[in-house]
C-alpha cells in the first residue's frame, strides 16, 4: 500500500489519469460538435459561372443550395478559384454541349466531392437533344498521393515533434531549476531551439524533394517550414510557460481544434459557426494552407506567413514575460 501511496501522490500520476479521460473525450466532443450541420451549409460553397448575370442558365441555378456568382471569363474565374474566391467555376458552351466544371487541388476533399456530384446533377438537368456531357477538371492535380499527403506531414506532425520535445525540455528544466537561474535556463532552451530550428527544416525538406516530386523552389519551402517549426516551438513552450504541470494536456487538447480547421477534409466555412474562424489562430491550419498552396500552384502564402508571423512573436513574447514574473527557484547551496 505504500507503493501505491506513493504513486499516486506524484503529479505525474494524476496528469497520466487525466489524459486518459480528457483526450479521447475532446477528441469526441469537438469532433461531433464541429462537424456537426456541415451538410446543412452548402451555401457556404461558392460556384462561379462563366455567363452574363441575365443568362437563363444563372436564373436555373438560383435554387441550387451553394452561393452562384458569375464570372466575366474563364480566366477571371480560374484567378477566383486560386485566390479560394470560388470553389467552383462552371462553364456552359451550348455549341459543344459540354458541362466544364474546374475544382482545385487545394481545396477540401469534402467540398470537391459534393460541387462534383453537384456538376453531375446539373448536367442531368440540362440535358435534351443532344445530350450535355460533363468534365470535371481539376485544377493543378497532383498524380502522386504521396505528394498530395505532403501538406499535412509537413504542418501537422512538426506540431506532435515539437510538442514532444517540448515535454522533455521542460523536466530537463524542472530538474535543473534548483542548480541554475530561471534565465539561464531559458536561454538554454533557446539555443535548443534554435538548433532545431537549423536541423529540422532542412533535413525534412530535402527528404521530401528526395523522395517526391516537388516543383516548388527549395529555398521557398525550407523557409516556410521555419517559420512553421519556429511557431509550433512558440505555441507550445508559451503554454508551458502559462499552465505549467498541465500544459502536456493543453498541448494535446488544441490537436482536434487544429486538424478540424486545417480544412483539408471539410472547409473551415462549413463548420459550426465558433470553429469557423479558428484556424486563423492556430499553428497548423496556417501551415496545412500554405503547404497546399506552395505545393500544388507555387502560389501565394502571404496571409499565411502573416498569421504565423503574429502567432510565433505574440507566443515568444508571452513567454519571456510570464518568466519574468515567475519567482527565481531556490538554488542548492554548494556543500562545503
């Protein structure tokens, strides 16, 4: 009974229990909660129809459950669809008779499958003598689903990676606090993380041009994994710094929010409203996009490179504050 005694008075102990119940019950929570209605928000979905805003075939549209818009051209509604403007662009070429729908890679699996049901059901719709035929061109598909995981690989688990290791720093730290100064320690950890921070990105990147085919320049890919290894490696150790023996649990807890609204499964607008918006404050959404939008048009990342900007210097500086304020350990005195 002893032994038990003893374990069950560590932290640890509780900590470990409390992981158990709390994760898969976040998981659950967040999950259904957000997911929850997506089907009821098509008009979320935005379909851009090349025709004047007269044309009889808008006007045939106007019941459909997404949000049509027209568009002057092809062109003009290809830009829209890369800038995610549009999820959709439609055109209709009565000579032919033919049905162009364009989707993008990067958009989400979810939403691309819907507005292509949908293409197949409009098409029906249209159909006399002669018949419509449909084609669904998806723009700047990727032939290698190994490329196409490459986004999520590269946003989402350096978020695990430097979680981790952010565990493991902080009992190295809370081990030490007692022999070194709160700042020495801090800044230890500093040069940890900025050894990382030379290692990590390079390594990864050119493991991943070794072994997929990436048209993307390297230097642009490398530096946009720094910024999101120098964010992850922010986020984290500020909540080590603000809850302390729990920020494992915290850590963990912010992994269903960030795969949710990374948006590459069902887009961030069609979650339930409180998740919508979220993504934009967290690690991984911001790199899962901009990955996508590297990797699958070379386009611009711009407002991701924002938002990870803003999150990596408001996290470092949230922690340098909470160490300032934090009481200096007592330090064991040298035996004589």
């Amino acid at each position: 009974m002893k032994a038990w005694k003893d374990v069950w008075s560590m932290t640890q102990t509780k900590v470990g229990l409390v992981f158990a119940i709390v994760v898969p019950l976040l998981f659950l929570v967040v999950w259904m909660t957000g997911y929850q209605g997506t089907t009821e928000r098509l008009d979320q979905l935005n379909v851009g129809v090349v025709a004047e805003a007269n044309d009889p075939f808008i006007q045939s549209l106007q019941q459909a459950p997404f949000t049509v818009q027209t568009v002057a051209t092809e062109t003009k509604g290809l830009q829209a669809l890369d800038a995610n403007q549009v999820d959709l662009v439609l055109q209709k070429d009565d000579a032919t008779h033919q049905l162009t729908a364009h989707v993008s890679q990067t958009n989400a699996e979810f939403a691309n499958a819907i507005l292509e049901r949908a293409t197949e059901t409009i098409s029906k719709q249209l159909n006399g003598e002669p018949t419509f035929t449909t084609s669904i061109v998806t723009e700047h598909a990727v032939s290698d689903f190994a490329l196409s995981m490459l986004p999520l690989v590269l946003g989402f688990v350096i978020y695990i990676a430097m979680m981790t290791m952010g565990i493991q720093f902080n009992l190295v730290s809370t081990i030490l606090k007692s022999r070194h100064t709160k700042w020495d320690l801090f800044w230890s950890r500093q040069l940890l993380h900025g050894i990382v921070l030379l290692v990590v990105p390079l390594l990864l990147v050119s493991m991943a041009h070794l072994l997929t085919d990436i048209d993307t320049p390297f230097i642009k890919l490398w530096a946009f994994e720094l910024l999101v290894v120098a964010t992850c490696i922010a986020v984290t150790q500020m909540n080590f710094a603000l809850f302390g023996p729990i920020a494992p649990l915290v850590n963990v807890a912010l992994i269903p929010f960030q795969l949710m609204t990374a948006g590459n499964i069902v887009p961030a607008k069609m979650l339930a409203p409180f998740y919508q918006s979220l993504g934009t404050f967290l690690p991984v959404p911001n790199a899962v996009s901009g990955f996508g939008r590297l990797l699958f048009m070379d386009g611009s990342v711009g407002t991701q490179v924002l938002h990870l900007s803003l999150l990596f210097v408001g996290s470092f500086l949230v922690t340098c504050l909470i160490t300032v304020w934090k009481r200096e350990g007592v330090r064991q005195q040298a035996m004589a």
